[in-house]
C-alpha cells in the first residue's frame, strides 16, 4: 500500500473486497482471498514470490516488470566466464613477464 501511495479504500476498490475486510487482513485477523491476491499480482503487476514472502525484502516491493528473462542471463552468464577467462590470460602474461625480469 505504501508503495502505490493507497488507503484502505482504494486497496479494497482495487482488490474488490470491502474496506473493512481490507482492515481484518491488515491486522492480521482474515487473509485476503485467492481471488484478491491474484488481482494484485495482475494488477499492480507484483511479483508474488515477493508477495509470499519467498523473495526480496519486506520494504521493497518486487515487480513482476524487474524479472530478466532467462535467454538474458544466460548471455550475461556467458560474457562473464569470457571476461574471467580473459582475466586469467592476463595474469598469466603478468606473471610470466615477472618471471623474466
């Protein structure tokens, strides 16, 4: 809620419960629905391994828009084994040169 800038009635509006079932949830006495978990994940695009608590950290919200897609990880993966790779050679060349001097 903090993070959207919502009150208790917008969250309810947005989630299509009523303001006080909104008010139980947040004191811990009911638990939203299935229904209104799945709505704030599709509509505030929130990423629910964060909303779940399995992710991330309580005070920053995860967005499903901050994921990387796997293709792209994998090619930052595998420039960065190429980078280490070339970082070795370079070490070997340093060390060889010290070596000869």
């Amino acid at each position: 809620m903090k993070a959207h800038h919502l009150n208790t009635g917008e969250l309810a509006q947005i989630v299509q419960l009523s303001p006080s079932k909104i008010s139980k949830v947040l004191a811990g006495d009911q638990k939203f629905t299935s229904d209104a978990v799945g709505i704030l994940i599709k509509e505030l695009e929130i990423h629910p391994n964060w909303l779940f608590g399995y992710e991330g950290e309580p005070n920053a919200v995860m967005y499903l828009k901050d994921l990387v897609h796997k293709s792209e990880v994998e090619k930052l993966e595998a420039k960065i084994r190429e980078l280490k790779d070339e970082l070795g050679e370079v070490y070997k060349q340093l060390a060889e040169e010290r070596r000869v001097k």
